[in-house]
C-alpha cells in the first residue's frame, strides 16, 4: 500500500486548489447535462484540458493532455472538484463511451476526426443500442442496415436515446448480416444526426421529464466508412464501451457529495422541534450507507490500481454497478423518508426541498438499477464469470 | 364466525372494481393525472350513484349506514385504480368527525350533503400527527389564525375541517374571509392536497369548544385505515402487472416469467403483501365491533402496509426493467400513490413509535 | 366478517379460563418435546381432550373430543394457552402430521389402532422423508423396500428423524417400485422402531444439541398391512401430510408470546443505564415485526375460514411458511441484538439470558427456514401454484 | 501509488494461509472447538515461529517492526480458519497499549514477552464501550476494584490489561491476589472471553496514573479492526464454500449451483462483502499513516463488515440447505465466529452512533 502524498502530489493538490478558487466564478453550475453544450461549458472545459483537470490521458494529438494515467492525480482531482461543488468538466456518453471506444477500436481517420471536437464538447453524442423488444438481451436487437452505394440505409427503432433530441451525432448498433448468428451480425456505427429519416420522440418516464428518447429510423444513409471497427464486429466493440459505461455507474465521489447533502437536511430540518440527525433511525441509516460509500470509495481505488497493472480484479469488478446503483438508491431513500410529507412535494410545489430533486433522483436511481444491465443481469454475470457458476443451462426444444 | 367479506362485501367489492375499471382504462388515469386536480366529476358522481361517499353515513342522514370495512372495501378498489378522488377526506374522515364530534345541527347540514355528493371535505390534521414546516392552527376566542399542512385531499374541497390543537375542530368553507388556499404538488398526481393558511377566521367548531378530541383522534385513525386499504389496493395491482408483463415479456428466447430470480421477486412480493389485507380488514372491523382494538392494528396496519409497499414499488418496477420507467406502462401512478400514501398522516417510523406509546412500552 | 364472541363463547372462553386457573399446576412445563411423553404430560394431555382443549376434532371413536371445527373455540383455545403460559397439550409429527393423515388417507383398521395411543401420548412418532441426497427434491430418494413373505424389507438411510432416539413409530417413505418414474414408486409406510436393523444415530447440529438423527435401515421387516394408502402411492400420501406440516409452522401464537418475551428484555435490560425500549433502533423493528405478526395472526384465521367453507385460498396459503418462518428468524436476531455481546453467550454460560435459549432459538429459526421446504422451494412453489408463473423449463440433454 | 498489498504482504498472506491451512483442516477445528480454550499450543507455538505475535511490535522490542495492515493480513487468515488462538488480545490490542501508553520500562517488560510468544494478554475495556451487566473497574488510589466484562481473548491469557475508566490501564497478572476470573461461553468456542474481577487489586498503571488515555483510545480502535479483518476472512470463506457446496450438490438432476436463485444469493454474498476488504485495508493503512483518519474508517469498517456478515452467515448456510444446520459440514463455526466478532467492542448500532459523533453530527 502506497498512498503517500508525496510533494509532488501535495503540489498538484495545491495547484488545483489555487485555481479552483481563482477560476471557479468561469465554472457553469454543475448540471445534469441535459442540453447541448453551450459557449460556457465549452469554455470551462477548454480550461479544465488546458491544465489537465479533464480529459487528462487522452493523448495531446488527438485535443487530450496526454499526461500518463496517474491514480492519485485522478483522485485529487475527483477530490477537489467535489469537495469546491464546482463543475468538473463535461461528461456524457461521447466522453465516456464513444471516446474510449474510438482509442481502443477505431481507425486513426476516425479518431482525428471525431475525439477532439467531442471532448471541447463541439459534437454532442447519443447512444443506440436498445431497442423496445431488445433490452436485457440486447444482441436480439433487429434494426438493420442493407449496405447500397458505398452506405448503409439503416431502418429500425431505438429507445433509451438519452440527448437524441441534441445530439449532434449517435453510435448505434445495427444488424448489418442477419443470416448471421446473434452476435455476428452486428455493426457499430457512428451516424449523424441531422441526417434524413431519424425520427426522435421524447421518451417520457416516471420522472415526468423526458431525459431519454424514442428514435426511428427510416432509410438513415450513413458512410459505410463510419463503422468502427469491423463490419460484424459490433457486438465486441460495443462492449468495449459497455465496460467502460459500467465502471462509470458507481461513481463514488457523487455518492460522497450526496452524503454531505442529505447530511445538510438532517441538520437543518425538523421534526417535531427536534433536528432531524437527532432522530436515531435516520441517523443511523445514513451512517451505514456512509460506510458502504467509503468502501466503494477504497473499493474503487484498488481497482484503479489493478487496471494500471493491467491485472483481472476478476468478481471485484463485477459487483461495482449493482453496489453502486444499490447504495445510490437507498442514499435518496433515506433522503425522502427523513423529510416524510415535505418529501412527497414535486417540482414546482410550495414548500418543495431542492425543487424536488431528491424525489427526481431517487426514480432516476431506478432508472439507473435497471438502465444498462438489470441487478438481475449484474447478478448473473457476478455469479457466472466471478464466481464461476454455471450458465443459464440450455432448454430442450419447445414446440 | 367467519373471518373475512361477506357475501354483500364480495358483490360491493365486485360492483366497484368493475366500476372504477371501465373508467379508468390506463389512458384516462394519464389524461387525469395530467390535469392534476384530485378530481373527476364523472367519476365522483358515479361513486355518489354507487351510495359511496355515504358509505359510513347513517341511513338518517342520507347514507348507505354501512361498516368501517365495506368502505375498506371501496377504498381497496379506488387504490387499484389510482382513483383521482377525494374520497379519503370527504367521505371517511369528515362523516367520522361529524359522526363523532358534530353538533346534531352539524350533523343535519353535511352529512347529507356529503352522501348526496355536494360537498367536498378536505381535513387539516398533519399537525397534530407531527410538526416539520408548520405549527399549525391555533384558536383564540372563537377565531382561528395559522396554517394548516398537507390538508387531505384538501385540492377539490369545497369545505375543510382544520383542527387547532387537539381539542378544537373547525368547519372553514374554502370561500370563507381570511382563508387561502394554496395547492401542495406531490409526485402522485391523483389526489391534491394543500396548505390551507388562516387569518382572523371565525371558527364554528365541531361539537362546540373543545369538544373535538375523541372525533380528531378517530378522524385521523379513520384516514391512516384509509390510505392503508387504498395502499393495499395499489400494491396488489402492482404484483399482478407485474406477473402478468413478465409472462408475455420474453428475453433469450423465454419469457421472462420463467426465470427463477423474476419469480421470487413476484413470489417475495406477494408475500410481503398478502396478509395485511387481513390486518387492514381486521382493523376496519374492530372500529366499529372492537373499538378499543382499533388504535394499536391501525398504526401496524399502516405501518406494515407502507413497508410493504415501499419494497412492492420497487420491485414491480423492477421486474418491468426499462418498461417500468417508462410512462408508456403507466406503473409509475400506483408507484406514486403509494409512495405519497406512506408519507401521509405519519410515516411508518412515526407510527411505530407511536404504537409503543400506545401499548404502554413507552412513556408518550 | 363475524367475529362477533357471542354468549356461546364467552362461555366457553371463562369456562376454559377457569379450568386453566384451577388446573394449571398438573400442567407440565411448556416444552421443547425433545423427549417421550412421561405421565405428567399423559395425563395433562388426556384432561385437555376430555375437556375438548386439544384433538379437539378428532371423531370420539377413535379417542378425540369430537367436535365440529369452530374457528372462534380453536382460536380462544389458542389464546387462552397462550395468554396463561401454560402447556396447551402434545404437539409432534404424530399428533400434527400421522393423524391427519390416517384421518385421511388411512384404513379404518389403522385408524381404530393408532390414533388413539398417538393422542394419549402412548405412541410418539418420528417422520423419516428426507434422506443425505434426497432434500428440497426429495421425491429422488433411494432408501427401498422389497416385498417377501408379507413384509416389506427396507434398506436405505434417512436424515432429519427428529426423536428418533425415543420415538416408538416412525412413519416413512420408501421406494417400493424402483422401476417406476421416480413419484410413482413411493409409499408410505408405518414402521416400528423396535424392529431389529435400524440404527439411530444422534445428529449434531450448528445449535450444538442433537434435535435430530440419522436413521440407518439395514434388512428392516415391516408387515405389509402397515402401508397407509395403496402401495406406490406415497408421494401423494406425503403431500396430505407435508401441507398439514406446512400449515404447523406459521404458529402466530407462538410468534405473538415471543414478542412478549422480547418486550420484557427491552423493558427490563439497559444499555449504559438507558432502558433498551428507549433505544429507538431496537424498538423500531420489534414493532415492525409485531406488524407481520399482527397481521400473519389474522391471515391465519382467514385461512381457517376458507379450510372451513372448503375453499382454496390460493397463494394466501401457500406464503405462511416463507412469511413465519423468516419473521421467526427477525425476532430472534432483534433479541440477540439487542442484548449485544450478552446475547451471544450460550448454555451455561454466567451472565447467559434465557438460559441462551434465544441464541438456540435464533439458529433453529434458520433451521426452519431451510426444513420442510427451502425459502428457495417455497418461493417456487409461490410463484408457480400461488402466481400461475411457468415452472423452470425442461432442460436440454447433457451428454 | 498503488493501493492493494504489496509483494511482501503478498508473500506474508500466502505463507499465513498456508499455515492456517494445513494447521486447521475441519476435523481439527472441530476437535479444539469441543475442548473451549480459545488456543492451542502447537498453533501458538506456529505463529510465533512466523513471528506473528511480534508483527506490530518494533525491532527494538524483540518484534518484527512491521506495520498495521500486515496484521491485517494476519488477521485474515486467522478469520479464514476460526483460528483459535487469543491473537486479538495479545498481539494486538496489548501492544498497542503498551506502544501508545507504556513506559520505557513496562514495554522492555511485556513487548519482548509477547514477540517471544512467553504471555498472553486479555484487554478489558468493554465498559468504555457501552455497560450492561457492569459498570467496570475504579481506581482508588493504586487499588483497583470492580468487574470487567467480555476480556477480550481472557480465557487462555496469563496477564490483563484492564481498562478503569477512560485515563486509567492496569496491568494485571492473572494469579494477582484479588483477581477471580469467570469464563464467559459464548456460542464461539474458538475464542474464550472472561470477566474479570477484581478485588482491592494494587495496580501497575500503565504510563502513570491517568496517562493511559491515548493508549485505551488507541486499544479500542486496533481490536475493533482486528475484529473486522478476522470477520472479512471468516465471511469470505463461508461464500466460497457456498460456491463450492452448490456446485457439487444436484437436486432435481442438475448442479444447484445452475439454478438462478442460488447464483443471485453468492452474487449478492460477494458484493456485500468486498469492498469492505478495501475499507478495512485503508483503515489499518490509516493507522500508520494517516492516523487522523483512523477512527472514523475503522468505525464505518466494523459496523459495515459486521451487517455484511449477518447476510452471510445466514445466505451461506441457505445455501447449503440442511447440510448447514449439521455439524457435518461445520460450516457453524465460521458462522459462530462472525456473530460474536460483531458484538465485541461495539454493536453496529453503537458503532454507527459514535462514528456520528466523531464527524461533529451529533453531540457526544
């Protein structure tokens, strides 16, 4: 074990921290990312590159800061930004997910041309892998694309299309050879939005807002040049991106700063005259799910180190979305039941608390246990390739 | 001796269901939702064909003259179809009030009224159940000043019963000088409720100056044993949408019902659920037959129910996966019902601590 | 709902207050049953019958009170018992589980032989089902029986022979047809313990005490007559049986006067000098869980009501033994908790409470959950039989 | 930077598992179990040989000089195999007292004992913690009086330290005139805890009168880690032997390990249990470099891996079905060891309340 926080760090802490402080009145409010990236955020974001604060291992050719990966950096920078409530740079599905899919799988045409202007937030991305009848099995996906004139002619119907109502530009899954097993048929293909025949419908959910979309599409021509990687392949590329989206969910630092404020509630609400932290049950409650964020938290840290080794953390991995998504949900549990009716109130309610963000968060947080992979999915694939259990045995023929 | 409905509650039970079924296909729950007002003439004047809103009215004033447990039976039903009614307010906890505390006069003027569906009660009680943005009301001479949180299905009423203190009951029309009333949103949007402010408002209180203890005390035990029944009633459609998606839902060439996991999800389910309906229907008998039980199964009863639930809305989500996110499937309305539900008239912890005052384990 | 207690029971439930009252000190001490009935208990138990406190509506002719079922008279029954800590008579697998089957399934011959001794306490019985292979599919079990001169001889193994060691019967399923599909070849067989060839073998288990035993069957000679039902038609004579099993074990009553107990522990143990009542966290959830009872007390006589107007509850029957046994297990972890590190002493120990009865009362809980169906089979059988959920798919072949 | 065991603690776990394992196979765990001691020379004797009992205790003092998390490591073996040997109390909680509140001469004394195996120590601070049965041990002059609950590791110790209110440490032979010590039978019977009584006892104080402030602070925390490392090696073990079990064991012609019920309940075994593995590391990390930040991991650490370990026992033996309610499988007395582990040196609930305290929540 080598935390140390040698000069060299405690430097780096003490920079960030000198301009945090100088520069945090530039910083957008840290936001849900619900909108496409305005001058603001992309000014905040050319500053976060600028000083390696974001997109730090991305190589320099390609807009990144092209500093070597460096745990204890990327923790003093999660640290900071959370600690400050500053916003830490742009996120999405184009950063996380298109992005490191491109360096890992895509040509060096297509990484010159689409990395840089996704991470200053130029190009906007959404995803299209699910589709209404192709959920938790997701490679029975049928929107398909003929190959005519050099490109696909994609026709079919995506859900879950978060942002496609902005989005500058989609990677979508398509079944490119459909005489072809489940799996090997598939195609990854990156398809702009403006082009003709893409419907997008707002996809409303339990939330009230519509944070994802319906998207149709009807004879979409896309460059047969904007596969990535193989054409058959997707399946395999795809999941590239899907590690890298499930390693996203458990997002420790978000799940600390959302301790600190359902914290700032049992302090400063009442019940019955009495602060809500001296209320034991809540208290409690709050203080088990502390412990279970500052496991995660270490948790997080160690497979951060075996990743920098390139060793198999094996189960440990595994288990990170259905702790994290788990223990996100019952964090705004504890928020709502602490608060009893004043919980209840919705946006836009007199008497609302945080303009009913703890009710939002507390479905999204569903939303998020059964978003990309179910805890049923993640429980599988815990007990199989962690822990070695058998398979799902094979039916015998129905007829 | 027979524990459960009789043959009269099993055909009550069966005109309702059908009743708030043909109105209440999924799209018409939406269309309503979205209107947000806690109300359906339509609907509401079905109920008061149905003899509902004087389901507990006796037949002297004008109402049906039935039992605590057939309108269990009526509010199991409103629940399964997220009803947008304000049932629980008018048509339990006011004639409870009345029936317990009124004057004859007052008696006389709403409760027929009431039966007769003319009159819409919202009930201010939250303050006496516990204090978080309001003190509540207080009485001085014979006017009321102060506020009133969370005032049940306070949104369409024409008329409130506010208590000030746990002595004191006001009957306050909505139009009355002095009183505003402002409309709280919560996350359900099939029944509203309201704050209900009062300034220099002259009072005519129930039963006359502090005669209103035993008819607040009821009043409020009355509507926890509401939402308990219009809870269960939610949750149980939950469970059976639930197994019903999953059988037609198919996933790796199965439906998705024959996997092992999406079947103890519905089976755990079912179990948390099934026996409080015999604890909610035990409790709706003892209020009229036992009442010095009624107190002590009340609090469990709504307590166990909101546990229950709570778990029940999860799960039923779950096992819709994305589905169940969604608006498309609509789940979301019972999930929400419920979820409001547990929050009024004393979450479960409040309850529970409340039940070990009541037995004596603890000093009040 | 009439649950009026009309004049006819008050009666009955002052008469048997007073019969309590004025007999209670002949009454042995409510027991564990883990040894045969001596001539307290016998005699205890036939006042309880000629009073019609107990079998009470076993028919007169074969030594029960005879009455008509009357749910209200079971239920004062019950609570007077309880109420009064007073020992309510034998229980055990002979009196719970071979009599009704008799009543059922039996000649008039085994009928007139057995069930009289059997509700006297003359004959105690052990049920020997499970076998070390045959557990949750217990239908594969392999302990066989062949035909020769009028006798069946039995071979096998069997596990979980509860009072085995003092029992003077056993009921038991054997393979008689080995031939058959494996349901088919089963039958249900009363054998005596003294025949030569059994071996019994005591069981320890986690708790420490050996409950139970292992029965090794060695050439045992049992007469032909002895078979209960047709021969190879155990299994469906078992199931008469396991569903009066499954109905034992919910016992509201016995979950309501453990609640009393724990109460008493909370009211009368501290804390660093603070009553245990007055910590909210442990009060909390004996609350909770006095709830579930509350409720699984009137689920239970909405059962009763149904068995009485014989109809099918459906799967408000077939959840009470997940529902009680679970619940069972929750209380006795609130009072282990509760008691913290004085909770985990055991038998023997100074300082030990209740004789460390919680602690073995806490492990047989989970010994229940497991026994007689698995929370896994029960969970099964909900979804399937309760739920109309299909039943796990048939396989393909492995080779 | 790297966080995770280094090559060295790498190679010490292997060679402690080794140990453990070839010492402790189930019958022999069975048989020391049955004799109640909470030790077994031939294992002590091992340990020492490995230089177990002096691995926090400084070169200087006869010890290996090594650091916190190494004992972690230790102490997961330990756990691994319910070892019953009284490691807590000697090799732990003592010399850290000793280290943090001795004098120059009480640790030439005891420090060099303890590496060489030559004593045993049991702590006794319970009553610092919470009191239920005793109110603990005062000083009065140099005289000690009072009884002291659940010593931890008693049983076989040769000398105590004993805790007589916050400031107060005694050092306390066990044949001392004055001295009676009970055996307390917990359902673990491979570690023995003791009462202590003390009857006009003269004291050796650890450090002085009231210098021992710092070291009973400091005591407290290293047992309670210790206990969470023993407790993360036990559970650890009970879900691989789950696993295991499930995959031979065919119920209905297949592995039950196949079916999704028996998957999801190892899935969600080994996800409670192994971030904590983490959290526990970085406390015992903490410790010695960063000891500002040692109280709270270590209180968030054991109540954490504590709750985690009450699904386990109990999912574990679920998963063995019958066969984990027996003796035959032994499965017990992991599940015997993780129980009393969470009781000692506070409960969850107790711990989770001073970790709210310790962060300024609440008032202490």
């Amino acid at each position: 074990m080598d935390l140390s926080y040698g000069p060299e760090y405690e430097d780096f802490r003490a920079e960030l921290r000198a301009f945090i402080e100088k520069n945090q009145h530039k910083a957008p409010p840290p936001g849900m990312g619900m909108k496409h990236p305005e001058a603001l955020e992309q000014d905040w974001q050319k500053l976060l590159i600028e000083h390696g604060y974001t997109c730090r291992t991305i190589p320099k050719k390609y807009g990144g800061y092209g500093a070597e990966p460096d745990i204890l950096k990327t923790v003093i920078i999660q640290d900071e930004f959370t600690r400050a409530n500053v916003n830490s740079g742009l996120s999405g599905q184009g950063i996380g997910m298109l992005v490191p899919t491109l360096l890992e799988n895509g040509n060096e045409q297509q990484r010159e041309k689409y990395i840089r202007p996704t991470i200053y937030g130029e190009i906007h991305w959404c995803q299209g892998y699910s589709e209404p009848g192709a959920g938790s099995d997701l490679a029975s996906l049928r929107t398909n694309a003929r190959v005519e004139d050099g490109h696909f002619i994609i026709n079919g119907q995506k859900i879950w299309t978060s942002g496609a109502h902005f989005a500058d530009m989609c990677f979508i899954l398509v079944r490119t050879e459909p005489e072809k097993p489940k799996h090997e048929g598939i195609s990854y293909i990156m398809m702009d939005m403006k082009t003709p025949g893409i419907e997008v419908r707002p996809l409303v959910t339990m939330t009230g807002a519509a944070e994802f979309n319906e998207t149709f599409l009807t004879d979409v021509k896309v460059p047969v040049e904007n596969v990535v990687g193989k054409r058959g392949e997707g399946w395999k590329v795809a999941n590239t991106t899907l590690k890298h989206e499930r390693g996203m969910l458990g997002d420790p630092s978000q799940l600390l700063s959302r301790i600190e404020s359902i914290l700032k509630i049992l302090q400063n609400e009442t019940l019955d005259g009495k602060r809500l932290i001296e209320h034991a049950m809540y208290r409690d409650r709050l203080i088990a799910a502390q412990a279970k964020t500052e496991a995660l938290k270490f948790h997080s840290l160690r497979l951060l180190s075996h990743t920098l080794k390139n060793e198999d953390p094996g189960v440990s991995r595994l288990i990170v979305k259905y702790y994290g998504t788990t223990l996100s949900r019952e964090l705004s549990d504890i928020a709502l039941e602490a608060l009893g009716e004043l919980g209840q109130l919705y946006m836009g309610s007199p008497h609302v608390r945080s303009h009913g963000s703890w009710q939002w968060r507390n479905m999204f947080d569903l939303g998020l246990i059964i978003g990309g992979g179910t805890s049923q999915i993640q429980k599988n694939i815990i007990s199989e390739r962690g822990l070695g259990m058998p398979r799902e045995p094979k039916l015998a023929e129905t007829k | 001796m027979e524990f459960g409905l009789s043959d009269d509650q099993k055909l009550l039970e069966n005109s309702f269901r059908r009743f708030t079924e043909d109105k209440l296909p999924l799209e018409r729950i939406r269309e309503l939702a979205n209107k947000k007002t806690g109300y359906d003439a339509d609907i509401w004047n079905g109920l008061v064909e149905l003899a509902a809103t004087g389901v507990i009215i006796p037949e002297q004033y004008g109402g049906a003259g039935f039992k605590m447990l057939d309108a269990i039976v009526i509010l199991e039903s409103l629940g399964r179809t997220v009803t947008p009614v304000p049932f629980t307010g008018t048509a339990i906890m006011a004639p409870v009030a009345l029936l317990t505390g009124g004057t004859e006069a007052q008696k006389e003027e709403w409760l027929p009224q009431i039966a007769a569906g003319e009159v819409k009660f919202g009930v201010g009680v939250t303050e006496l159940i516990s204090t978080r943005d309001s003190k509540g009301v207080t009485l001085s001479g014979d006017v009321l000043n102060g506020n009133a949180m969370f005032v049940i299905d306070g949104g369409p009423a024409d008329m409130y019963l506010i208590a000030a203190g746990p002595d004191n009951m006001a009957i306050v029309p909505r139009n009355a000088p002095g009183v505003t009333v402002t409309q709280l949103t919560t996350i359900d949007y099939s029944r509203m409720h309201t704050e209900v402010k009062l300034e220099n408002v002259k009072a005519d209180l129930l039963g006359g100056k502090g005669k209103a203890t035993e008819a607040i005390r009821k009043c409020i035990m009355a509507g926890r044993l509401a939402l308990a029944a219009d809870t269960w009633g939610a949750a149980e459609v939950m469970i059976y949408k639930a197994v019903d998606y999953a059988k037609e839902r198919k996933q790796f060439e199965r439906a998705i019902a024959s996997y092992q996991a999406v079947k103890h999800m519905c089976a755990e389910m079912i179990t948390e659920l099934d026996p409080f309906r015999s604890l909610i229907w035990y409790a709706g008998h003892a209020y009229d037959e036992a009442p010095q039980e009624t107190l002590i199964n009340v609090l469990l009863a709504k307590s166990g129910i909101d546990e229950a639930a709570k778990f029940i809305k999860r799960t039923a989500t779950e096992v819709h996966g994305g589905m169940g996110f969604t608006d498309l499937m609509g789940l979301h309305y019972w999930y929400k019902r419920v979820s409001v539900n547990r929050a009024l008239l004393g979450t479960p912890e409040m309850l529970r601590n409340e039940a070990a005052i009541a037995q004596g384990w603890l000093a009040a």
